[in-house]
C-alpha cells in the first residue's frame, strides 16, 4: 500500500506551526492569543460586530486565512480536522468585541456546534450577546428536505465576505447581519469531487482510498462518504453532473446572477482546474446563468487530498452589494 | 508502479482547454487570439510599452494568469511544458503593441528563448522593437559564475509584478523598463525542493520519481534535477538549508527588505506549506532581513508536483514602490 509523504516537523504541532505559518504570512497584521491557536485581526473597530469563526486544521487557508478587512474578524483554531475548545473561542469572542454583539459563523458539523454552542451560553452569562449561524452547503450531505442536517464546506467563504463587508463596512446590527448570511446560506449550494482522499498528520493513513479509475461523487471535506464511487468519467462530464446536481437543488432562472468558486480541494493541479473551469463556464451560460464573479483556486482544502468542487451563491441586490466591496485577507483578496 | 492520476479529457486539448478555463475565470476581462493559443487584458493603454510573456502549460496560474492590470499585457501559451511558437507571439505582440516599443519578459529555457528572439526578429523588420529579459532566478541550476545560464522559475512573478506596475502606472519607457526589471532580475533568487514529481497528460508517466524516503533539494520546474536527492528531512531542516542557499548566493545585510514568494508547485498540502512558512520566518528574522511582504500560495506550479519554492527579492526604493502599487490579475491581487 502506498504511504503519505509530507514535510513536517513533529505532527502533533501540525495545528501550532500552522498557526505560527499564518502570523508570518499576515506580516504583522494578526494578533495572537492563546498560544497561537485562536487569532484576529488588527482592522477591528469600536462601532461593529464581530464575526467569529473557527474550525480543525488542515483547510488552509480556511478557516483563519479569511480574517482581515471585509473578512472574518478572528478564528479559533482546531486540531487537524478537529474543533477548537470553548476555551480558546470564549479567549477570543472575549479579546475583540465590542459590546455590538457577536456572529459565530462555522461550518455545520457536530463538534464545533457542541463547543461554539457551550461557548455562546457562558458568554451569554457575562453579557455577551451572540448569534449563530452554520454553513450547511454541502448538497451531497443530506437532502433538501433536511438542509439544516446539511456539512459545511467551500461555501462559506461567500458567508465570511458577505458577513465581513455587512458587519464591517456596512455596520449592520447583529439582527441584520444574522438576516443577511441566513439569506447569503440559503443561497449557497456545494458539490465536491476526489479522485483520491489525505491521511492524517497524526496517523499517516489514507482516510479513504478510490481504485486508479475510480472517483468520488459528492465528497465531504474530511473525506465523508458522497453520493456514490465511479468508475473514472472524463472532466467534462463529471463537471455537467455536477452543475446538474446544483442546479436542481437550488433552481435558477434565466438571468439569475451567480458567484461562482471552483475550490482546489488540495492536490489536484491547477491545470485540471482551470480545464474545469472551462465546462463550468459553457454549462452556466447554457443555462443563461449569469457569472458576476468567478473565484478559481484553493480555498477550502482537506490537506492533500485530490479533488475539487464547485460553489454558487445566487446573488440579489443586498448580496452583489455586499460581494462587491473589497476584501483584504490572506485567502482572498478581491 | 503507481500511474497518475488525472481528470481531463482528451489529454491533445490540454493547453486549448486550460486557455478557455481561464477566459472564463477573468470573467470578461481577456481577449483571445489564435484560437486561444494566446491572450491580452483589456486594461492595455495607447501610452505605455507593453510587457508580452509566455510558455508552457501545466505551471498555472503562471503565465497567463498574470495578466490585467499592474501585471502583464499579454501571453501566448504553449503545450505543456513546451513554448510558445513564434506566429503566437508575433500575433500576439502585433495585435497589442502601441507603438512605444514591447518588454519579451519570460523565463530562460532554450525553447522560448529560441521562439522569442525568431519574433523579435521578425517584428522588428516591421519596426515594432523589442527588448528581452529573461527570468534567471533558479539558483539551483547554474552557479554564480554562470548566471545568465540559470533557469527561470517562480520569481518570474516578482519580474511581471515591477515590470507591469513600471510600463502601466509610472510609463516607463523601454529603455527604463528594461534596466529597472533587469534590476529586479538580478534581485531575485529562488530554490525548491520536490517529495514527488508530476506526469504530463499526454504520456501520463512521472516525469521523475522519489522513494518513499526521499526528497530533492533545488528541483526545476519541469523536473529538472536539483542539487542532490537526499534522505527525507524534518520541514524545519529543510526550510533552513534552502534559506542558506539563498543568502549565501545573494548575500544581506541586516536591515534589508525583501519581497517573499512561498510557492507551491502543486500537490503539497497548503497545510505543509504554512508549516514551512513559518520556519522561514524564523529564519529571515534571526538574519535580521526585514519581510516588507510575503506571498504564499499556488503561483507558478509544475502540474501536481509534489514541492514548494522560496523566492526572495532585495528591495531598493525603486523596486518598493513598483512592488507596492495595485494588481488585479487572476494569479495574483495586491
């Protein structure tokens, strides 16, 4: 059987030196508590909420790569694939608000619910106020009738923009912030593919593994099962059923305007990629769906695993507005 | 043996393909030519001297993901790993060049070189003048001595980054905007190391492999060897050796600034490639050279190679403050 090959140092300090990689990478620009495993940003001002977020290691550069100017305002950081403690999120929600009230903004996954949920309750006791919403944009992880059961993946980028630019540049209250990325939530629809799976720093296992002409329908960012295990297509038709699958969940009609992310889940090149990004482009215009901006790269890894997946957020006027305004963070720069 | 393992379509259409991907990705903001053999930015005005590069596929976003504005003009892109033809660039510089003379900016390998200077030649016959410069970054490849003679590689991105912030901003007229970007040139140098190599599609076979156990120290970008293969070392050793390649090749003094390009050639988690940026950090600090900024990503990769590269560029006032205006093109925002 093959082995994973990485370049560590010990792998139990995966989630620290991460963490000390994303300080350097900020060049100045984050503040660090907790020993490197919660952070935030230096752009935070009196007058706003502040987004939250946190999640496991091993998506960089989400989750904390999204802080900064018209991004998320600070990041608890987890063990690979792992939640960060109450502690470390209550150190940071405690560190940067400002008496606005707080966003906690994650993806939908039943550990990081159980420790943001614990979270919120003991600040609720010292009077801080927070609201909570899950990323559940993952289509292949339950059905439509059950969305809220639905994981969080790629997506929520488009919910760390939107609630960036609502909370920082617009100074929504936290009432019309939760309004705004509920309605940026509902909006967003993932499928995601793997031709091959990651192993853990840790263990140095392969999570999962596909034949060599085997691929992955509908896979989770830590590698949960999807819709089914095929025999290897072509980037063509694999990139159609995707859209297909999109398109039926969240309908459009002609003219609908969309965001569009095409998220490198780690190792697959560039150049399967953007030959991807090609068939997306003539499926969407095929269906008179219009493209107000298109982000193509990695955004919201799973360490090395091999695959990619697609994102729409269809757009209104509150949402492009919000969209449009910049963004200054590590992951993303617009 | 292990096959790769790839999701394309007809492995002949890559490079037509990979063009088409990225037409679409800079969402209207391209024009093609030659049947997407090669393409301009819209942003180009009838004041400044444009700045033409090209090469392979299969090192995206590099090459023609730079193009737009504070980057390069145009790019005509070859098959994978293979140069451009002179009708591309001929065409290309002929449908683009406004009179004020054209920067042939690209990375030294004997196939561009060749196909470059046929064009200069052809073009100048019909009074549209050239001036070359070719990336040389790649310490790895030839000593000191020999610099002319090394490979260009990753730093090429520092190169496109001064050179359209000079032609496009400042107006810099040929003759400026060939002694300020072969300043840039002489400033930058890179190195990189690879754990696995990469298969071009249409053979579908490693262009080198690895044992399990071992890593490449100073690998090219298409696989060239480097150095030496050595057995597998910890991140932190690795990153170490690669910064004292890099500063005993172009030594500093403390209080020096430079630019830093952390790149990853392909399939390296950005989990590993955050560990190893911490470590450069580290390194940069305890020789007192200042990080005026840091970029870390995918930027100029080798398909899925498994390996990452590290760039610096000596800043003086001159480079800074090109370096410091905007960029907006699809491989790199500022």
């Amino acid at each position: 059987m093959r082995k994973p090959k990485k370049l560590l140092n010990d792998p139990n300090n995966v989630r620290q030196e991460v963490m000390q990689g994303l300080f350097y990478a900020y060049n100045g620009k984050l503040t660090t508590i907790d020993e490197y495993c919660a952070v935030y940003g230096n752009h935070i001002s009196s007058d706003q909420v502040v987004v939250v977020s946190g999640g496991g290691s091993g998506h960089e550069p989400t989750f904390a790569g999204f802080i900064g100017k018209g991004g998320i305002d600070g990041c608890a950081l987890g063990e690979v694939f792992t939640s960060p403690s109450p502690d470390q999120i209550i150190e940071l929600t405690k560190s940067i608000e400002k008496g606005k009230g707080v966003l906690f903004l994650y993806g939908n996954y039943s550990g990081d619910g159980m420790n943001f949920d614990i979270s919120a309750e003991i600040l609720a006791e010292e009077n801080i106020v927070t609201k909570t919403i899950k990323g559940t944009d993952d289509i292949a992880s339950a059905p439509l009738s059950r969305i809220s059961d639905r994981r969080g993946v790629a997506g929520i980028m488009f919910l760390y923009k939107i609630a960036g630019a609502a909370a920082q540049f617009e100074k929504y209250d936290l009432e019309k912030l939760y309004q705004v990325v509920s309605k940026a939530n509902a909006n967003v629809r993932t499928i995601g593919v793997a031709l091959d799976g990651c192993a853990l720093p840790q263990s140095n296992n392969f999570n999962f593994e596909l034949d060599e002409n085997e691929i992955e329908i509908g896979i989770g960012i830590h590698g949960e099962a999807g819709l089914r295990r095929q025999k290897m297509a072509s980037s063509d038709e694999v990139v159609k059923e995707m859209i297909d699958h999109l398109c039926d969940d969240l309908p459009y009609v002609k003219g609908d305007q969309v965001c569009v992310l095409i998220n490198n889940l780690g190792s697959l090149s560039n150049t399967e990629l953007l030959v991807a990004t090609r068939k997306v482009g003539i499926e969407l215009n095929a269906r008179g769906i219009i493209s107000h901006d298109i982000v193509v790269g990695h955004y919201c890894t799973s360490l090395e695993m091999s695959g990619f997946s697609i994102s729409l957020m269809k757009l209104d006027d509150e949402l492009k507005h919000l969209y449009d305004l910049p963004c200054q963070t590590f992951g993303w720069r617009k």
